[in-house]
C-alpha cells in the first residue's frame, strides 16, 4: 500500500524490442498540414467567417456532411443567417437526423433558387415552406411549383382587397368581437385571409389592409 511518487516506483522501463523513432520538425510540418480541419476549429471559423451564433455554429458543424452542404450554399447566396436558419429549420425537418442530409434530394442550388425567390419577395415565407415540402415529394424545381400552384406573391391590391372583403363578409361575428376589442379577432381574419391566398399574400399587407377595412365597417 505504500504511495508510489515516481516513474521507477512503477517500474518502467523502455521497451527493449523498439527501435528510438525520431521525428525531424519538417517531417512533423507535412503531417500538420495533412490533418483534416478538426470539429473545435471548424465551429470557430463558422462563428467568424459567417457571424453565427455557438449553438448556430454547432449544430451546423454536427455532421460534415451538413457543414459542406451548408458552405455550398453559402458560396452560391451570400445570407449566410438566412441559410442557416432555414437548415436548421425547414430543411431538417425534411430528415429524420442531419446525417441524412448526404442523400437530401435537394441540391444547395435549387436550395438556394428557393430562398432567392423568397429573399426577392416573389414568395411568402409561409409559400417558401410550402414550395420545399412539393419540392422534397416531386424534385421539381422551386420555379415550376411556384408557377404551377399560383404561390407568387400577390402585389396586386385590388386583388388583396377583394379577398379581404370576401373574409370579412363570411365571418360577421369575428368582425363584430374586433369592434369591441377582441385582438385575438384579428388574427383569425388574417388567418383567413391567408388561407384564400394559400400563403401568397404578404402577413404585413394583409394585416395593414384588413384594418383599413375594419375600420371602414365600423362607420
């Protein structure tokens, strides 16, 4: 039981049958380069390169296979916030694990067609997440669904307020609990609306606009 302080109370010793193995500094240099970027310094580089949060940072650097996806993206749309948010998001949703994300059916380029659309204004993001799930079931392009399900943005006004006025019209209870101060009456005419324009229409105009009307039926 006695303590054991130092190397020989343990007994080492070399082992007899290995020859010295010696190093030069160049040949340690080569190696040093070999090695592959390590999972602590890739999360730092994200953190600077592309102003990601830790969490952010570490959940896109979970996986290498994520990581690469998410830098080709990065390199094809210079919104790398927008991109991660929609990985993380949207686009993991899709997948039972990130690890599954080698064999996503999406490119990062038809990834980022999607999102070009969406950052454009051409698309909701609530028709964005839409065109996404179409894309994963039929691996047709964001451009083609988006015209084939009328999933552009609605800039027309007339059009915005007719739909409006149709929501309005077949909900007079809802607009009646609005005059007399019901908030949550409110969100479920924009809900509404929303619902006629299959996500098509911009929440913030929709809201604008839907008050403006209100405002007209209470007169």
């Amino acid at each position: 039981m006695r303590s054991k302080e130092y190397a020989h109370d343990y007994r080492y010793f070399p082992e007899p049958d290995l020859v010295p193995f010696v190093l030069s500094e160049k040949e340690i240099e080569e190696i040093r380069k070999g090695i592959p970027e390590l999972p602590e310094e890739r999360i730092e580089r994200f953190k600077r390169d592309y102003s990601l949060s830790p969490y952010d940072a570490g959940v896109l650097t979970s996986e290498k296979a994520l990581s690469t996806y998410y830098e080709s993206c990065v390199r094809l749309l210079s919104k790398p916030k927008l991109i991660a948010n929609w990985i993380m998001g949207p686009v993991l949703e899709q997948l039972r694990n990130p690890q599954e994300i080698e064999h996503f059916s999406i490119s990062p380029e038809r990834l980022v067609s999607l999102l070009t659309a969406l950052e454009r204004g051409e698309i909701t993001q609530l028709a964005a997440k839409q065109v996404l799930g179409i894309m994963v079931q039929t691996g047709e392009s964001a451009q083609t669904i988006i015209q084939r399900e009328h999933l552009s943005q609605i800039q027309d006004v007339g059009a915005l307020d007719r739909l409006i006025e149709e929501a309005i019209g077949e909900n007079p209870k809802t607009v009646s609990d609005y005059h007399r101060g019901k908030e949550s009456a409110m969100m479920y005419l924009i809900g509404q609306v929303m619902k006629k324009t299959k996500g098509s229409a911009n929440p913030e105009k929709v809201n604008q606009r839907l008050k403006e009307k209100l405002e007209e039926t209470r007169k």
